[in-house]
C-alpha cells in the first residue's frame, strides 16, 4: 500500500527525496534498522524519516513488526489537485462526499 502512495506522488513529479515520514515504534524496535527498512522501501531518505516513539505495555511483543510509518507531502497544490480528481471521481462513482 505504501509502495502505490509513492507512486500516485510520482505521478504528480515528487520525488520520494521531498517526501518526509514519521516512524511509529516501540521500545523495543530497533530504531536505525526499521528506519533503514523504510527507507529502503520507499526511497524517503533517511534524514527525512522522524521516530515516534509509542508506548508499550510489553505484554504483545512483535518481532518482526517494522512499525508504522506515515507518509507526509507539504504542497498546496498537489492537495488541489488531489481534491479536485477525488470530487470527479466521487461524483461519476458514488456520490460526492465533503472532503
């Protein structure tokens, strides 16, 4: 899913290097590695990438769990241009809905 919100910034010529992310983890992720896995993933450099550090009750521990990360593009425009293909397609496809 992450993989075809990059490429819908793609289509509107951003490049995962203007895109910033905010990493979810808990105590006990390994805070380098899953930001190197996400980078990795999505090409978001990892200076871009910002840690959140979640608490943990520690009963449910996830091992192989890289987290969760939330993707971030400051630009008006695009937003305009986003809203305005979404109120088209919601009107053609189902009603408009607010957004």
């Amino acid at each position: 899913m992450i993989k075809t919100y990059i490429a819908l910034f793609r289509s509107f010529n951003v490049e995962p290097k203007n895109l910033k992310a905010i990493l979810h983890l808990h105590s006990y992720h390994d805070k380098y590695k899953q930001a190197m896995f996400w980078s990795k993933v999505t090409g978001i450099p990892k200076k871009n990438i910002s840690i959140y550090n979640k608490v943990n009750s520690g009963k449910i521990v996830r091992k192989n769990y890289p987290g969760c990360i939330s993707i971030r593009l400051y630009n008006v425009k695009i937003l305009h241009e986003l809203r305005s293909y979404y109120q088209l397609y919601a009107k053609r496809y189902g009603g408009l809905v607010q957004w």
